[in-house]
C-alpha cells in the first residue's frame, strides 16, 4: 500500500508541499496538480491508486471535478478524499454524494491525513460486499437472509426499516453514508423512510442495540457511520 501512487489537487503550494511532504515519507508517490482542469487530466494519464482533492479551486470547483471523475470510464473507480475547509457541511454533503470516498477538514493533522489514505486505500482493495452475506461487527451479528440480528448473542427485534438501515451502514465500516444516500439505499414499497426520518430511526436503533448502539457514529451536519 505504501507504494500506492496518490495525486493531490489542490491550488495552495504550501499545502501541496505539506501533503506531498508527509506521503513521500510514508513511501507514496506523489503527483500534483495546482487546479482541476490540470488534475483531471493528469488523472486520466496517469491512472492514480488515490486523489486528494480541494474543494476551492481556480477554475472547476472541486464538486465539479468531482463528479468528472466519477463519470468517467477510466477514473469512476479512482477513490477520492475531499479536502475542505471547516464548516463547509453542504459541499461534504454533496461531495459524498456525487461519489466522494471521504473528506478532511481544513486545517488538517498530517497523521490523520495517512491514516485516512490508508484507510480509503485498503476499502477500495475490499473484495465487493455480497448483500446476503452474514455480517459481524464486534459483538454485533446481522444475518440478511434470516432478517435477523444479535447482540452479544441474544436477539433484537427490528422493523423491516431498521434492519434496511442498519445492515446498510454496517456492510462498510468506516464509510461515511448521507442522509440522502441511506434514503436511497433502502427506499422501496416496504421502507417508508425519508431524510428527516433517517435521524428518527438512527435514535431507535442505538435504543435497540443497547452496548451495539454506539457502533452507529454520528457525522455532524452529513449523516453516519458504523464504526471499524
């Protein structure tokens, strides 16, 4: 993984220098690119393992060049973090909807900047979640095929909503899921749940789990995440 070739979008060349700094000392190779015009191309050529990508660019914004990469053929598979400035909640939002593996806040800790590279990295290695798959997380067991889950080996009732929910966000720890993108994830006939309802069911569900429910982490101002 330390090999893994990272390119690093950003307009700012003391941060190119800082982030470029740090991952060369982790044994990354890195490229970079001062605005997203610049990035996308070199994206295309170069076929990085990851990118690190500011929002506030000269020229296409960092959505924009987002969601250019995740349309594309040769880049839609390419993780990418999102690096953006504190309190910046609706573009995280939107970026992780168009297709954003994860994001930092400005200004950021160098140790956690790699530990979040090596995280995304080692997901997107991840062999494809299979949906019928029992899934265990800790002392947390969720059987998809049976609709049915344990906590510490004894079982918790669940509406056909929360056990939707729930198994969503625990088939990717560590993954950051929208509001919207649990909405969509388990809308149907049989889940009648919107946004404003997915706080609601969140609530029920840590209630339910007891000593599970704080594997449910909350990400302020853009949704949830079980924990890894």
């Amino acid at each position: 993984m330390s090999n893994s070739k990272v390119l690093v979008i950003e307009d700012d060349s003391d941060i190119r220098e800082l982030v470029r700094y740090n991952l060369q000392n982790e044994g990354f190779s890195v490229l970079e690119a001062q605005s997203g015009e610049i990035g996308i191309d070199v994206s295309r050529r170069e076929r990085p393992d990851l990118i690190l990508l500011d929002l506030m660019l000269p020229g296409i914004q960092g959505l924009e060049v987002c969601k250019n990469l995740k349309s594309g053929r040769d880049t839609q598979a390419t993780p990418v973090i999102m690096v953006t400035a504190k309190g910046e909640e609706a573009d995280i939002v939107s970026g992780l909807e168009v297709g954003a593996d994860d994001y930092i806040t400005k200004p950021f800790s160098p140790r956690v900047l790699i530990a979040r590279v090596r995280a995304v990295l080692r997901r997107s290695r991840e062999i494809p979640a299979d949906d019928s798959a029992i899934c265990r997380v800790h002392n947390l067991v969720i059987d998809p095929q049976r609709h049915e889950v344990q906590v510490d080996e004894q079982r918790v009732d669940m509406t056909r909503t929360e056990f939707a929910v729930l198994h969503y966000l625990a088939q990717r720890p560590g993954w950051v899921r929208t509001r919207y993108q649990i909405v969509d994830a388990v809308h149907g006939e049989q889940y009648p749940v919107t946004e404003r309802s997915v706080d609601v069911q969140i609530v029920g569900l840590r209630k339910k789990l007891g000593t599970a429910g704080d594997l449910i982490e909350t990400v302020r101002g853009v949704g949830y995440r079980f924990k890894d």
